[in-house]
C-alpha cells in the first residue's frame, strides 16, 4: 500500500465508491455516526452511500425516528442509529462534557442546574410530545431556570441529550424538535464500557480505513489512552501497513478494482471522507492550496474530489426551481475532469429532485 492508495481504498470503504447501501439508515449503522449540524448536507453524505436514496427519501426517515439526531462523538450534532444511541451517548458523553465544562462554568451552570433542567425537559416532552428549542426554552423560564442566555439554553438542551434524556423529535416545518429518548428509541441497546470501547473502535476502522489510532482519536472525541485501548481490542481483526512512518489499520478485505479516471464526487461539508481524518497528506497536496489554513479549512467544506484527491470546494444556493453550484478547484481542470465534475453534480440534482446549474466561482 503507498500513499496514492489510501484515499482510492477509503472511498470504498466509506462506499462512496463501489457498492452502495441499500437503504439510508445502513449508511448510519455503518459510519457509526455521520456529523450533521449541518442537516442539509448530512443528507447528501447518506444519498452519496445508498442507492436511489433522494433528499425526501432521508427526511421521511428521520421524521419518522429510523435515523436520530444528538450531540455525541464531540460537542456537535451527529446522525446515529436508534439502536445504538445509548451506548455511544455513554461512552462518549463524558468527554464532551469535560469539552463543555468552562462554558458550564462561565454560565454557572452547576450539577443541581443541570439535574432540575434534565427533570423540567423531560416533563414538558412525556407523553410522546415533540417541543422545538424556543417551546423547550419556554418550559425552563416557566419553572424559574434562567434562560437569558441562549448559549446557557443551549447548553442544557445539550446536556439533556448527552445524558440520554432527549434526542431528536420529528421536523415542524423547518423547525427541529426534541423527544424524550426512551421515547422515541425504547429498544436501544445498553453495553458495557469496555464492549461499547470495543465496538466503536471496530466500526471505525473497518468502515474508515486505512486509519491511524490518531485519525480515530480524532472522529471519536476519546482520550489517547482510550483510542489506544480499543485498537488494542481489536488489532486481531485488523491489518496494518506502515506508510511513510505511520501505522495504517483496516479491516481484511477483497482487493479493489481501480474503475474508470477521471471519477468525480462532490461531497458535503463535514463528510466522513474528510472529517473522519486528522491528518490530510494523502487526500491532497497542500502545494495546491495557496495557505496552510485554507488547506486545514478544506476539510469542513463543501469538497470536490477527482479520483480520492479534494481538488476544489463547491457552494450550492437554490433558486426557483434549480440549484446553482459554485465550483471552486484550486487547479485547472481538464476536460475529462470538468465532464466528471458535471456527472457528480447531476447525481447530486437527482438527489435534490431537481436540475443544477454549474457557475464558476
């Protein structure tokens, strides 16, 4: 395996390239957890791994609970299965919360803060009601907890949820609500740390690899020795490859059939292929970028990649009827390149339901 190889074989394993899942929720279960703060773009990552899947298709699944939004992993929204919500919000929550803890502080949001904020959110959704931030915000005002501050409200709706009491309700409209979680995941399984250590430590490296233990402590928000013990777990599954002095893990697998190039993808911003990583050399040369920071930067972005490589960001803007993508590469395309650009773009159009228009930024 060398360098060039990397990125070619995390496409696959992400399958985004290869065979794709059949319904959006396999996706799910098979990144573990896909970053979603921005929901719109979370979908696309879905519909780029399943077949046929369209933005309504993703939607109805959500509405209906078969795919869940919460804060996990980090101190950001994440999509997870609703099987597997309890055991990743136990073994991760806690980092998030030492992530949190100065704003707790600075917001003087202390434990009996927090456990009196817990038992009015749970009050105000029981009986299967779905309640939106501002109606959540309403219900702690009413019960004498200070909401002045919208961070200081946003912080224990967060809280609510990385203690497994509320999680993502169906939308209202373009409003998210919240729902109790044993609500709406009531067969959610429960494991113990060291299996919940176990299985995420497997699931990322089979669905992510060719990894580093660091690109795992990275996406997971886990403690190096954390990351380290649960590689440790299951380095009997695994194969590992040093490139360039570091240590690559993957699952075992059929080897690849490099298809036709140029293939081009144009994937969401925080999508797995880029935000599951912290180190970035094989996915691009940063002599290509004009500055450090607008390489780092790239990897939260709307990316285009030609043959595993992130040669450019795209923008969307939707119009009456269409939506205009603004592409942005960092290099000149060839003509081969452009007709590949222009296939993923109208993958993405039948995604949406509608037609594109490519622009030149």
């Amino acid at each position: 395996m060398t360098t060039l190889d990397i990125p070619y074989i995390r496409l696959h394993t992400q399958r985004i390239a290869g065979t794709p899942f059949k319904r959006p929720e396999d996706a799910v279960t098979w990144l573990d957890a896909v970053q979603a703060q921005d929901y719109a773009g979370a979908k696309w990552a879905l519909g780029l791994r399943t077949e046929g899947a369209t933005d309504a298709d993703i939607d109805r699944a959500f509405n209906d609970g078969t795919i869940l939004r919460t804060h996990v992993l980090r101190p950001t929204w994440h999509f997870v299965m609703p099987a597997d919500i309890r055991w990743m919000l136990e073994l991760t929550s806690p980092r998030v919360h030492s992530f949190n803890a100065y704003y707790y502080r600075k917001l003087q949001l202390d434990d009996a803060t927090f456990a009196r904020s817990d038992e009015v959110l749970a009050k105000a959704l029981e009986g299967g009601k779905y309640l939106t931030r501002t109606e959540l915000a309403s219900a702690l005002k009413q019960a004498g907890i200070d909401t002045q501050e919208l961070l200081r409200v946003g912080l224990m709706i967060m809280h609510a949820e990385l203690e497994g009491v509320i999680c993502s309700g169906p939308r209202r409209g373009k409003q998210f609500t919240y729902a109790l979680l044993e609500e709406r995941a009531p067969t959610a399984i429960k494991l113990g740390r060291n299996e919940a250590l176990g299985e995420l430590s497997r699931r990322y490296f089979v669905a992510h690899g060719p990894a580093t233990v660091q690109d795992y402590k990275w996406w997971s928000g886990l403690s190096a020795a954390d990351a380290k013990a649960g590689l440790e777990m299951v380095r009997p599954q695994l194969m590992s490859e040093v490139v360039d002095d570091r240590t690559y893990w993957y699952a075992e697998g059929k080897p690849y059939t490099k298809g036709s190039s140029p293939t081009a993808y144009l994937l969401p911003n925080y999508d797995d292929y880029s935000i599951g990583y912290t180190n970035h050399d094989a996915t691009f040369e940063a002599s290509q970028v004009e500055s450090h920071d607008r390489a780092t930067s790239l990897i939260f972005a709307h990316t285009i990649v030609i043959d595993g490589q992130i040669v450019g960001s795209w923008k969307r803007i939707f119009g009456k009827g269409s939506v205009v993508i603004t592409l942005k590469p960092f290099k000149l395309l060839s003509d081969a390149e452009s007709r590949a650009v222009g296939a993923a773009a109208d993958k993405y159009g039948e995604f949406l339901g509608m037609p594109v228009v490519l622009a030149e930024g």
